[in-house]
C-alpha cells in the first residue's frame, strides 16, 4: 500500500526518503500531513525548541524559604515551592 517516497526538507533542501514504514507509523498516529524536514532538521529543531530558552524567574520557597528558580512569573497570592519542598509536598499528597 505505501512506497517509499522522497521528500525535499524544507530548511536544508537536501532530499531525504520518507519510507513506507514511516507512512504507516504516521497514519496510524492519524497524521495527515507529510514531514517536510529532514530527520536531522527534525532533530535540530527539537532541540532547539527543547534547549531550556525559557526565562527564569526567582522566588522565595513559600516552605523553607529558599531562594528558588521557576519558569513561571511567581503571583504574590500564590505559594511558589523549591524543587525539594514541591517534590515533598507532591509525595505527602499521594500518601492520602
């Protein structure tokens, strides 16, 4: 049913093969449209998206009163945990 298909990435303008195997895999995650980059451009892509760009801001752990950072601008009205007093807070929720 599906043939392997080469596609031109649109970044790099290289030709990559979009596979049948491939085809199958996105059909069956209900994909509609084809990739139109590369795997490398993909990956590169991804990471940049991924790399921790995110503006942090510092807040005052509502718990032990640590300095913390959080990717969120804290609000005045509402408690902002470290890492450490959000992660025991979350593990003595769960224990209810």
């Amino acid at each position: 049913m599906y043939q392997d298909k080469t596609i031109v990435c649109r970044d790099c303008n290289q030709e990559f093969v979009f596979t049948a195997g491939e085809q199958e895999f996105y059909a069956s995650k209900g994909f509609e449209n084809e990739p139109s980059r590369c795997p490398a451009c993909r990956s590169a892509r991804k990471q940049r998206q991924g790399s921790g760009n995110r503006e942090m801001h510092t807040a005052i752990c509502a718990d032990c009163g640590r300095e913390a950072q959080v990717p969120f601008a804290p609000n005045p009205e509402r408690p902002v945990y470290c890492r450490e007093c959000y992660a025991a807070r979350k593990d003595n929720a769960s224990n209810w």
